[in-house]
C-alpha cells in the first residue's frame, strides 16, 4: 500500500502544472572591450579596459499581464568587469614603473535585482535598482553617443592629474585631496547610479514623464523627462534633483544635494546637438566656498551607418576650498560605425586640461581609444 501509494504521489506531481514558472524570461547582453591609450605628461601608457561608457553585463528579464488588468515583472542583472576604464589609475608603488596593472580585480556585481508592479497608474519597483536620477545628465541624441557623451569620466576618469617642477612630478592635489576626472565630474562616468530602493515611474503624457525614488539611508530623487518629434526634429531631455540624508550635523561644506540635467535635439538630416549641466549643494559652506559645477556641450553628425561628433565641456571646484579655483576643460572628438546585429566600433580623442589657482606647470591628460561593442 505504501508503495502504491508513492507511485500516486510521484505521478500526480510530474503530471501538476507548474504555476510558478508562467512567466518566460528573456536573456540579453553586452560586451564591451577598449583599447585605452593615455599620456598624463609624465608616462604615456597602453591599456585593455572594459567599457564603462557601457560595461560588460548580462541580465534576465520577464513580465507577466495578470488577471486583475496589472503586469508583474521582474529584472536581475550582473556586471562583469576586470580592468574598468574609469578605475584604472597610475601605479604609484615605489620602483615600478608608473604604468597601471588592473584597475580592479575580476568581479561579478550586482546592477539590479527589482520586482514590479504596473498598471494604468504608473509603475512601481522595490529592490537593488537604478535610482530616479540615474540618467538625467545623460540624455543624448546627437550622433555617436556610445562613444562620446557627457560621462567625461569613463575613460581614464581616476587618472590622477600631474604637476611638473623641474625633472620631478608630482600629483596636482587641493587641500590634501589629488585632482582626477571623475572629481570634477562630479561622478559622471558610466557607473549606474544604483540603491536598494523604492522607484515610481509614472505614465506617459503627451511626452511628459517623471519617476520618484527613496532609497535605503533617506536619499531622495526625483526626475522629470520629455521627449517628443516636432516634424523633422526630435527632442529629448531631463531635469533632476538629488535630496541627500546625512547624519553628519557638524561637517563644514557638507553636500547636501545635487541638481543635474540635459537637453538634447536631431534634425532628420542627421545634424544633433546636446547640452548637460550638474551642480552640487552644500550646507554650512564656509565664506566664499564654491558649490561644484559643471556643464558640457556636444554637437554631432549621423549618415547610414557612420557618425562623429566633437565636444567640449568645463568643470568647477570639486573640492571645496576658499581660495583655491579649481577647473578642468575637456575638448574631444569620436567616431561611431554601427555594423548591425548589434555591433558598434567607436574612436575617441579627448584632451584634458587643469587649471589650478596658484599652480603653475599642471600636465594634462590625453586619452585615445579603440573599442568594440557586442549585445545580444
């Protein structure tokens, strides 16, 4: 009996149907490789680096319309990295030569891990996500994006900058802190902007859409986007505001804050134009601190499967300090080919130049780079 009985068990459970795994889920990609070239005025140096203008990841995704009218839905992605192009960094340990290893060690990262809800009234996420503000400096029509944008610091971006004084270097520093890209830039360099979180996305209205999120620790974004085709010209753009809980309640210059954004335009001729802008906000700031500042702007040309574009872009006082400026002005040029079926080649020069009150003989910092994108 308790034989038969077993088999019964063992048939009804193969044969019950597996509610649990109605949604179909869908795996996609990218792989994205560099060759990084740079010349910091002290040591010109070669480099393989993974992307991080967008890194190597792959991730799962699904949705799933219930019965009730709502859509569940969910997305897990990892990134894969082992040499990031905005890590990298010159080697400073005594006798070796000034050429960087790693920029960091192989890894395997979560990006995201969310769940969600959907319906008429928006879109609800909870989990490891990209916070409401994440795109906001970054929104970019003009030709040649994936090479070229307004994240200045995804390439070479921890590259410390140098001074020269007589046959000696030294890193270019304020109050004790070394000047690099990613500094001025206030972060901007291809790494999502991710916390564990609560997001809210809402509707579409006529082009209008905005997204709210509080994450873990207090802070709070908030994002409104437009996009919309005006005949032959199409506008995208967003305006962004970072609210940040702090339980430091003595810090002089605490940041408080941020507010970044973008606007970005393309005729049908294939002509585009992008401009971003981002500042941070302090709180106790001492007498004639400079909040940190800066804006970029690109133009660009797009024709079958080819685009270029050139840049500029200047940079305020990251550090903050009473008397001492701090600026940096970045100028470049990029090539994009797309080959289809998801493959793109890109080419990328960019020039950056520091100017510091009262320093004289700052190196700047060239980059060139070859690279290759593969999704799938």
């Amino acid at each position: 009996m308790k034989s038969t009985l077993n088999k019964a068990l063992a048939i009804a459970i193969v044969a019950a149907p597996v509610a649990a795994h109605a949604m179909e889920a869908k795996m996609y990609g990218t792989v994205n490789k560099a060759l990084m070239v740079y010349d910091d005025g002290r040591s010109t140096d070669t480099t393989i680096v993974d992307n991080s203008n967008e890194t190597t990841r792959f991730g799962i995704g699904a949705e799933q319309k219930l019965d009730n009218g709502l859509t569940a839905s969910f997305l897990f992605e990892n990134e894969m990295s082992s040499n990031k192009s905005n890590v990298i960094t010159q080697s400073t340990t005594a006798n070796q030569s000034f050429t960087p290893t790693n920029g960091s060690s192989p890894s395997l990262t979560e990006r995201i891990a969310r769940v969600g809800i959907a319906g008429n009234w928006g879109a609800l996420f909870i989990g490891q996500q990209d916070i409401a503000s994440d795109d906001a400096f970054t929104h970019d029509l003009a030709a040649a994006s994936s090479v070229i944008n307004a994240n200045v610091a995804s390439m070479g971006g921890a590259l410390i900058y140098k001074r020269k004084t007589g046959a000696t270097f030294t890193n270019l520093s304020v109050g004790g802190t070394d000047l690099t890209t990613n500094l001025f830039a206030q972060g901007n360099n291809g790494d999502l902007g991710s916390a564990d979180s609560i997001r809210y996305n809402s509707p579409v209205w006529n082009g209008w859409n905005g997204s709210l999120s509080t994450s873990q620790g207090g802070n709070v974004d908030v994002n409104v986007r437009y996009a919309k085709d005006y005949g032959v010209v199409a506008v995208d753009g967003a305006l962004a505001h970072t609210m940040i809980n702090s339980n430091v309640t003595t810090a002089a210059n605490e940041q408080t804050g941020a507010t970044l954004g973008s606007i970005s335009m393309k005729h049908q001729s294939g002509l585009g134009a992008t401009l971003a802008y981002a500042t941070q906000h302090l709180d106790k700031k001492a007498a004639d601190v400079k909040e940190a500042e800066g804006w970029y702007g690109k133009v660009g040309y797009a024709w079958d499967a080819y685009g270029v574009a050139a840049e500029y872009g200047n940079f305020k006082d990251p550090v903050a300090h009473a008397t001492i400026r701090q600026e940096l002005n970045v100028m470049g040029v990029g090539a994009e080919w797309n080959m289809g079926n998801g493959v793109t080649a890109g080419a990328l020069y960019r020039n950056m130049n520091p100017k510091v009150t009262g320093v004289s003989n700052d190196e700047t910092i060239d980059i060139y780079s070859l690279s290759m994108r593969v999704k799938f």
